[in-house]
C-alpha cells in the first residue's frame, strides 16, 4: 500500500470553491496509477470527475453505504431546531444551497479538513452544527455523534456519495479480475445514472447539484436538483425507468431540469466561483 496525499487533501485553509474541482482528490493517484507505482486507487466516488484520463476507468462500485447527509452538533440540535442565526459548517456549495432553501435564517460558513479536524473546529469555532455525508462518519464507527440524518426531501446527495470507486488502468484485466468480487451491481446503476446526469449539466463536485438513484429490481428511479448559491432558487425533478437505461435516464432527467431552468443557474453559479477566485 502505497500513501499518497492529494492538492485537496494538503490546501485547507481554502474553500474547495475557490481551488476547483477538476481532479481535485484524485489527480496524483491517478499519475501514480498511469505510471505505474500503484496498480489501482480507492477513492470516495463523489470526488471523481466525470471524465478520466485516457488509460484509466473505474473498476468497480462497492456496495452503497447510506448516501445521505448527516448533522452533528455538541447540542443535539436538528436543522429544524437549530436556533436562528446558528452558524453551520460545510465544505459543500450543494449542501449550503439546500439548507439554506429549507433554512434561510441560518448561517453557513466554510468547513475544511478531515472528520477529526471538523470535529474539533466545531467546538474551537463554536459552530452550532456542521455537516457530514453520513457515509464517512459510519465508516469511522461515530454514529453516535450523528444528531439527524437529513431527510432526502431536504438535502439530495452528491453524485455516488456513499459508494467508494476503485480505480484501474484500462490495459489490466489481473486487476480488474482481483476486484471483481467487490463489484455491487445495483449501487453501480445508481452511480451511472448519477454521473450521466451530472456530465450533461458539466458540473462538478463544486457545483449545486444534487442527484440520488435508487434501484428496484430491474427498476431504478433518479431524482435530481440544481440550486443558487444563496438557496433562493431550486429545481428538483425526478425519473423512472429500466436500470438497463441507467445512462439515458441520467441524460432525459439533466435535460428535464434544463428545460426548467438550471441551465441559467449553473451559468450563474459559474460567475459567482469564478469571481470569488480572481
């Protein structure tokens, strides 16, 4: 096993909105992997773009840890008791955009590091809440610190939040074979329709947009939402179809939420980062 730090794991004193997205987490695994140091890459498939270098695909999808966003608080509060004027942390312009669409009276102010480091900011900053994917904060055996779990009807996921994507070269059927095993269908359908949605509208983890896929035997519904930065604004349409579909259906739903608007949206939020950048 081979440790290797990335731009987004060393630059934290800057909000992932203003330092870009494009391979943010994963560009140095992915040399690595082309170059032949390592011979594949386990990342949190919400944090790879949509598209790959030449030589690299995703070998697989584990199976989907719960892909909803969580609360933590030192007072237990929920989003709908949290006082107001309370000040909440994230890292994520889509979770600010949905809270602040359920809440406007809150404060949301930026949140960088790992679990422990937000933890422990949360109480040196005294911020009333912060927020997780529930995914890590699982992973890391902490529910107990979980005060909600953010109903979907408040806060849709990232794109594949929950499921980790390993990472191959495209030329290696000995690991690609390795890792078939860990391979779970149903989340990879989920993910796939996510992803082509999230492709068509040319966003990236840094944008507004929120996706969830859920299958059903041969059946996979696909819900989506794009928002203004301040919350003021959000469009949420959903699909349903074959998981055989999964690609297309991630395609009809972006173009759904174009025809109502998000494509006006996405072009101002671009202007807002772009602006906060120079």
């Amino acid at each position: 096993m081979k440790y290797i730090k990335t731009q987004g794991d060393k630059i934290l004193d800057v909000a992932l909105s203003k330092i870009g997205d494009k391979g943010l987490f994963t560009k140095e695994l992915e040399v690595a992997l082309l170059q032949g140091e390592i011979d594949l890459a386990v990342h949190s498939l919400k944090d790879i773009p949509t598209q790959l270098p030449d030589g690299c695909i995703i070998g697989c999808v584990t199976k989907r840890e719960n892909s909803q966003d969580v609360l933590i608080s030192p007072s237990g509060y929920s989003l709908k008791t949290l006082p107001i004027r309370a000040k909440i942390g994230t890292s994520s312009l889509r979770r600010r955009s949905q809270i602040l669409y359920y809440r406007n009276d809150l404060v949301l102010e930026d949140l960088r590091g790992n679990l422990n480091t937000r933890l422990r900011k949360m109480v040196e900053e005294d911020f009333a809440a912060i927020v997780l994917a529930a995914a890590g904060v699982i992973r890391m055996g902490w529910e107990d610190k979980i005060s909600e779990y953010i109903p979907f009807e408040i806060s849709l996921p990232a794109v594949g939040q929950g499921s980790l994507g390993i990472e191959i070269r495209k030329d290696d059927p000995d690991t690609q074979h390795v890792i078939s095993g860990l391979h779970h269908e149903p989340s990879s359908y989920e993910v796939l329709a996510e992803r082509s949605l999230l492709e068509f509208l040319e966003g990236g983890c840094q944008i507004p947009i929120g996706a969830l896929g859920k299958v059903d035997g041969d059946s996979i519904s696909l819900e989506a939402m794009v928002a203004s930065l301040d919350g003021s604004i959000l469009i949420r349409e959903k699909i349903i179809g074959s998981t055989s579909l999964s690609r297309d259906l991630g395609i009809q739903l972006a173009k759904r939420l174009l025809s109502k608007g998000a494509g006006e949206i996405l072009k101002q939020v671009r202007q807002e980062t772009d602006s906060c950048e120079k």
